[in-house]
C-alpha cells in the first residue's frame, strides 16, 4: 500500500512547475464547486 502513495509523491516532484498544475486544479475546484 505503501507504493500508491509513494507513487504518487514521486509524481508531484516530477512536475518542474506547479503554476501549470494550480490552473488545472483551479479549473477542476470551480467546476467542483459552483
């Protein structure tokens, strides 16, 4: 179980620059929330 979250982990630090991911999240959070 130990391997899902260091999976994911590992994906976040492979990302160079969160600015991209924050956009993606803001749009996913707007649409999530009305």
């Amino acid at each position: 179980m130990a391997s899902r979250p260091n999976h994911i982990a590992d994906d976040t630090i492979r990302w160079p620059d969160p600015s991209p991911l924050d956009g993606w999240w803001a749009r996913v959070m707007g649409k999530s929330v009305p």
